[in-house]
C-alpha cells in the first residue's frame, strides 16, 4: 500500500516511532536497584517477622513499613509473595531472627554504594522538598 505522506515529506510516523523505538532497545539498560541486597534482604526478614507475629501490639503495615523506610505496597508485595511460596517462608525461616544492628550496617552499606553512583538516589526525600522551597 503506497504511502499517504508525499514523497519529498517526512516519513511515515510509524516507521519513524520503530526506528526510534529499536534505538533505544539498543541502548537499555537494567535500572539501577534502591538498596542493596543485604538491606533488601534484612527488610524481608523484618516483614516476615512482623507478618507472624501475633501480638495485641503489631502495628499497621503502613506504620511498620515507615519505621523500614520502604512503602506500604512493597511490604503487601512481599506479603503476599510470602503467603504464596512456602520454599520463601523456609528460607527466611532458617536465617533467623534479624536484628536491628544489621539493619543499620547494611542501610549505610546502602548509603555508601549510593554516594559511589551503585544504586538510584532518591530523589523526593522529604528534606529535599523542603530544601528546594526553602532556597529562596
């Protein structure tokens, strides 16, 4: 089928989008992760510790994923991953109990492996906005 768009225009979108299209698959990447595995991995520990618990006193998924510094939906997902695969729940099972000072070792791991440009900065912090309207 002849082209709609005359021969001395531009080409045909379409053509043009796929070209473009195939460049940039060429040119991907994986993302960069936010943290690093040892954080990411203490984090599933602490879920999976406040998931079995039993006591009056749990607090909400969304205050316990504050306190982790990762959002409420990451610690549904993991939840759910959890409740899904049995092997998962063995596995975070035979590592143990996690404790908060290898929680604060592997987040400034984390902070470290940021600074060196390894893993995503975050860019919307909380003092960052404020640091931005601030500056006048």
């Amino acid at each position: 089928m002849p082209s709609i768009y005359r021969q001395d225009s531009r080409s045909d979108p379409y053509d043009a989008s796929m070209r473009n299209f195939a460049k940039a698959r060429a040119k991907w990447r994986p993302p960069r992760p936010w943290r690093s595995n040892e954080e990411a991995e203490l984090i599933k520990r602490f879920v999976f510790q406040w998931l079995t618990c039993r006591d009056r006193s749990r607090p909400t998924g969304r205050a316990w994923a504050r306190q982790l510094g990762i959002s409420h939906t990451w610690l549904q997902k993991l939840v759910r991953k959890f409740t899904a695969d049995p092997n998962e729940i063995r596995r975070i099972q035979s590592l143990g109990d996690p404790r908060s000072a290898e929680f604060i070792r592997a987040k400034e791991s984390s902070q470290e492996m940021r600074a060196r440009g390894e893993l995503r900065s975050y860019r919307n912090t909380r003092s960052n906005r404020f640091a931005v309207r601030s500056g006048y």
